[in-house]
C-alpha cells in the first residue's frame, strides 16, 4: 500500500512541469510582444525618415538590424513553444485540438525528448545564424584579409546549414 501511495505521488509529481509549459508561453508571448514593437519602431524610423527626406548614416543597416533582431526574437519565441507544447505532450496529456486536423501537424508533433531536442536545436541555430548575418551587418572590412574571413564564415554557415537539413532524413 505505501508502494502505491509512493508511486501514485511520484507519477502525479510530473504535473510540475505545467509551471514550464505556463511560463514557456508566457515567455513566448513576451518575446512576439517585443519583436513586434521592434518592427513596428522600425517601420515608423522608416515612414519618418522618408516624409523628413533624409537619409541618414548607417539608415540601411539600422533599418535590417532592426528587422533581423526582431525576427531573431520571433525565432526565440518560436523556441519556447515548441519547448511548452513539447513539454506538455511528454508529460501531461496529447494536446487534443492538434489530433482534430486532418493532416497531422508535423510541426508540433513531439512525441520523445530527442524530438523535442533536435526540433529546439535546429531552431536555435537559426536564431545563431540570424545573429551571425545581424552582426555581419555592421561590420567593417579593413582589407583583404578580413574579407577572406568574412568569405569563410559565411561558407561554414552554409555548410553547416546543409548538414543541418540533412539530420533525420534518412536514405532507405
């Protein structure tokens, strides 16, 4: 009897896990809230820089830098609902509004923890790789040496996107 009691509180105990799944979201929310208001300042710079006619130093990179942080923000977002939804079928219960459509939702269908890790995983080197582009945005290339640099960086990026797409599709 003390065994059941014991196991029954153990298996219950996994319900601590709709803190991560609450605040995850919450998170989430906070991050889309964030990014938005960062494109929506963005676009007013934009819309006031050109009623006013100027073109100020560095509009250019300030105006992708803008927009790459903002979507670096979403991706962000998109990270902690992917890791609430994750955490919620493994631990909880199957989200039953997503087994209603028709075609399976492939994108938030998690059903072990390596799924979740490598669909969070792919998703941060994203958000990497927008960083990366975000800072190679603003910086300045004093010679030719820095520009092979520049060229090999963005060559590792690529191959490391290829390899990337190539894990968990397998040749049969």
């Amino acid at each position: 009897m003390l065994e059941r009691i014991f196991e029954n509180g153990l298996w219950g105990s996994r319900f601590i896990v709709i803190l991560a799944v609450i605040f995850g979201l919450v998170g989430a929310v906070a991050l889309f809230i964030v990014a938005s208001v960062d494109v929506y300042n963005t676009a007013e710079m934009v819309i006031a820089t050109y009623i006013q006619h100027l073109h100020p130093e560095h509009f250019h990179e300030d105006v992708v830098g803008g927009i790459i942080g903002a979507v670096d923000l979403y991706l962000i977002g998109v990270v902690m609902i992917l890791f609430s939804f994750g955490l919620y079928e493994l631990f909880i219960s199957d989200i039953d509004p997503a087994k209603g459509d028709e075609k399976e939702n492939k994108i938030l269908a998690i059903h072990s923890l390596d799924q979740l890790k490598d669909k969070i995983s792919k998703v941060i080197v994203m958000v990497l790789v927008v960083g990366f582009f975000q800072k190679v945005g603003h910086t300045e290339y004093n010679g030719a040496l820095e520009m092979l640099y520049f060229a090999f960086s963005i060559t590792a990026v690529a191959v490391g996107l290829f390899f990337l797409a190539k894990v968990g599709h397998h040749n049969h």
